[in-house]
C-alpha cells in the first residue's frame, strides 16, 4: 500500500483531466502497490482517502477500500462500504489472537500467530447502480447492469443485469429477459462513448438501441472509446 499527498495543484491537474473530487479530501491518501487508472470524466464526490480504479462517466458517493475496480457508467450512492474484518470461522477461536498481537504482549510462551487470508477486492462492473446504506463483503464481483438497493447486505456475486436486495441480498428480479441481456453482454455498449451514439432518444426502447447501436458499430461509424488513462 502507497500513500500519497493531494494539494491544490494535485486537484487543479486532475480536473484537467477531467477528474473531478469534491471537496472535504483529505490531504493525502492510500492507493495500492499495483498502479491505479483512472478513465476520464469520472467524479468522487466522498471525503475519501484512497484511490481506486473507475472508468469513465461514472461517480460515487462513497469510499472504498484500496484496490477496488468500478468500471464504467456507474452511479454510487452514499455509505456503501465493505464489510469489517473478516475473522476466520475454523480456528479455535474467532478472536484476533490467532492472527495479531494487537496488545503487544511478550513473546513468552510457544503460541505463534498466524496471518489470516487478506481481504480480497472488490469487482464492480459496468452500468451497476448502487443504492445508498449498502454492505458489500470483499472479494465479491458485481455483475454489468446489476442493480444494489439501498440498505442491501451483499455477500456473493452479483449476476449481470440482476436487481437484488434484502438482507442478505437475494435477486429479485433481472432488469431485462435473458435474450436482451444476452445481448447487451455481447455488445458491450459500455466500451463506447454515448455521445458518440447514433441519434437516438435516452429513453429508446431496448430492442431498437440494442439494433441501432449494433449497427453502427458494424459500419464503422463508432470505435470503442480508448482515453488516455491517468496511471498513479
């Protein structure tokens, strides 16, 4: 883990690149050893302090731990966070004896203590909308067009394009039938700038974005949007 220092000429070069932090940062934060990227037009609205990996034209509301990945077009409301630590279940005890010497006693007796596994990251992918007061457990995967309601306690995967919630999350319905979803999978339009796409109404039906899309990537008329990445 790295930590670096954010000040007002840090700020002014990320909104230049359109990278935009709201106010009430702290002055530095935590980023993980790999580097970090960062697409363009993305905004943390959160006092935060780490960095993660987002795509473009996607937001949130909330901070997350080092070594998060949020793809592109994501809408994060506030408080979502990960679980706490997770203690291990299948040693004699669940307290953090077995893994820390968090009072920092003397090493007078013949008991050793072992490292639990690491928390793993969190995977969210492109076009997750996720409601306020959510609880996500590391190391899950949110699937693309998959939708979190609010107070949700997610602690398994997230399929594409399903809308779950409920403590804990449970699908309850997906967001298209599995044809379209089929689809949208294949066609990634999430790859693409929208305001590259054929004129269309934001509010089309989905059948006909999906054929107008399709189509125009198929003539050439639109490439995948490539930005140059802000890497830390």
């Amino acid at each position: 883990m790295r930590k670096m220092k954010i000040g007002f000429s840090t700020r002014y070069s990320l909104k230049k690149e359109n990278i935009f932090i709201g106010r009430g940062w702290n002055h530095s934060f935590y980023l993980s050893d790999s580097p970090v990227l960062i697409e363009p037009y993305v905004s943390f609205h959160k006092k935060n302090n780490t960095l993660f990996n987002i795509g473009s034209f996607s937001y949130t509301h909330s901070s997350f731990p080092v070594g998060t990945t949020i793809g592109r077009y994501c809408s994060i409301a506030e408080n979502v966070r990960p679980m706490g630590d997770q203690h291990p279940l299948t040693r004699f005890t669940t307290s953090v004896i077995t893994y820390e010497n968090r009072w920092k006693l003397p090493n007078t007796s013949s008991f050793t203590v072992t490292e639990k596994e690491s928390n793993q990251p969190i995977i969210i992918g492109n076009d997750v909308w996720i409601g306020r007061d959510v609880v996500l457990k590391p190391g899950i995967t949110i699937g693309n067009g998959a939708v979190i309601a609010s107070n949700a306690l997610v602690t398994k995967d997230v399929p594409p394009y399903a809308i779950v919630a409920g403590l804990p999350a449970k699908v309850i319905r997906y967001r298209f039938d599995k044809n379209i979803i089929e689809q949208l999978t294949n066609l990634k339009w999430w790859e693409y700038n929208y305001q590259e796409f054929p004129s269309l109404k934001a509010d089309i039906d989905i059948e006909r974005f999906i054929s107008l899309l399709s189509n125009s990537i198929e003539c050439g008329k639109i490439s995948p949007y490539s930005p140059t990445k802000l890497i830390i």
